[in-house]
C-alpha cells in the first residue's frame, strides 16, 4: 500500500470520529490590514469549524487588544471524506497559492499567517515547500519575494507529511513520522523554520503514525493560547513590508516658521527697527508679508 492511500486511509478514520459541525461558504476575502489569517482546515471538515477557528478568534483577540487590526481568509478545496486524496491536495495548495498571491497584490503592507490542520497541514506544507506526498507542480511560495516574505508566522497541526527531528517541531512527537516529505520538498520548507511551528503529539495516528485518535483531534483545545501567542509575537517582530510615509508639513505651519526666518533675517542683517518698507520684508512673498510680526510683538 502506497504511502499516499495509508495516509488517505488513516485520513478518513480520524475524519469518521470527528463529527461534521455544518456547512459554510468560505470567506474568500478580507480588507487590509495589520495581519489576516489564511486557514486550511481538516478532512471532511465544513469551513470556519469549530475545531480550529478558536486560533482565528484568540490570535486576532490579543491582536485587536493590541490596537492592532485582524481577520481571515479560508483556503478553498474541497475535504470530502474517502474523496480523492491527491486531487483535494493538488486543488488546496493550487488555490491558496493564488489566493494569497491575490490577497497580498491587493494588500501589501498586510502581515499573513498560515494555518493549517490535519490535511489542510499538508496542503499548507506545500504552499510554502512545494510538493509533498502528491506529485502536483509548484515549487512552494519564495520566502524571499511577495507574497512569501509577507508570512510572520506559519503553523501546521497534526501534518500528514511531519517530518522528525526538525527546529520549528513542538510536542512529544516532535523525534515521530508516518511519511514525511522528499529532501527537496522538506529543504523548501525549511526556508521558512524562523517562522515556522508544527505541532506533533506523540499516539496520533496521522503526524506520529501512533493509534489514539484523540491525540490528533484536541490540539486546539490544548494549545491555542500558546500558539495565538507564539503567532501575534512573530508578527510584532516581523520588519513592515511598506515604509511609513514620510509627514508633510501643513501649509499654514510653512507659512509661519517661513515668516519667522523672514523677519529674523531682516533684524539680524539692518538691525534697525522692523518697517513695512525693509529690503528684506520686500524679498519675502505675499503671503508671508502679511503674517511678519513687528520686533514689538517678539
């Protein structure tokens, strides 16, 4: 059995335990601001589920709390249970590519997070690596150029394709793998490290190739706080992706300190008393003459 059907088998038995919480469209977009979201979500999973989007709402929470502005955009693909796996990858990691490709065209100054659960880890994995388990084309997104050098943070949950031993691993299955990924896949992903977690139990059956099913189902419950913390930190470090325009001063402000250095000039040079007549009050324009305050009024 190839390692593409053991994870696509292992996929749809988490995917029977874990009950479907409804049905919604997905949030395709979302205004400028200081940092958006893009969440993947899990097998047979509905968008915005419950299971993952307490990350969405505690990241953005401490953010606003902050004084600092938030929201999402969701991955579109398409997560039906015992449907075909490559395919769902291929069309996850093809579309959120684009979307955040789009999203940062329209919106370049904005801070991304990627987030990624279960499958949607995969299909974040590849986003930013390229290929994993499935044999689609890209190279992942360069950290170096947009829109990959506007992601702060990234964070993969339960990854189909966790690969052991690497910097960015967190949990007692950090030393643990089912698969993981080709050297080439795992080297691209790897440009990413310093902004980069993935979460690992030790007994789940998808990250770890272990059998307590609950292992991969509670991660949100466990460690949200630590992760929206960990991601809203690397976004108050990451450097702004558009320089802070430059302030203009205000016309009357000119005005004013130009009249200033006027009637200064015409004291220091004739050192006589100040009158309408001066060389200097000549020299200045028209709408300075006017504000020139006499040496009685300094």
């Amino acid at each position: 059995m190839s390692s593409i059907i053991r994870n696509a088998v292992a996929l749809s038995a988490v995917a029977a335990v874990a009950v479907a919480q409804g049905t919604n469209a997905p949030k395709l977009d979302a205004p400028c601001a200081d940092a958006v979201i893009f969440m993947a979500r899990g097998n047979n999973a509905p968008y915005q589920d419950s299971r993952t989007f307490p990350f969405v709402e505690a990241t953005c929470g401490k953010l606003r709390a902050e004084g600092k502005t938030c929201d999402f955009i969701e991955v579109v693909f398409e997560t039906m249970m015992n449907g075909d796996f490559c395919t769902q990858i291929a069309e996850g990691v093809r579309n959120g590519q684009s979307q955040i490709t789009a999203f940062n065209k329209k919106c370049p100054c904005t801070h991304l997070i990627l987030n990624g659960f279960s499958q949607g880890a995969w299909i974040t994995g590849d986003i930013l690596g390229g290929p994993g388990g499935c044999s689609q084309i890209t190279t992942g997104l360069d950290n170096t150029s947009a829109p990959g050098n506007a992601i702060a943070a990234a964070l993969l949950w339960g990854d189909v394709m966790h690969e052991a031993n690497q910097p960015y691993n967190l949990l007692d299955g950090a030393g643990l793998q089912k698969d993981g990924r080709s050297a080439d896949s795992l080297a691209r992903l790897n440009r990413y490290a310093p902004v980069l977690r993935s979460y690992c139990a030790k007994g789940d059956p998808i990250c770890a190739n272990g059998n307590d099913v609950d292992k991969h189902l509670n991660y949100f419950e466990l460690y949200t706080d630590d992760a929206s913390t960990w991601a809203v930190g690397k976004l108050n470090d990451a450097a702004p992706l558009c320089a802070a325009p430059t302030p203009t001063p205000s016309a009357s402000s000119t005005v004013v300190a130009s009249s200033r250095c006027c009637f200064l000039q015409c004291r220091r040079s004739s050192r006589l008393p100040y009158f309408s007549g001066s060389r200097c009050f000549l020299r200045c324009p028209p709408a300075i003459r006017g504000q020139v305050r006499s040496p009685h009024e300094d």
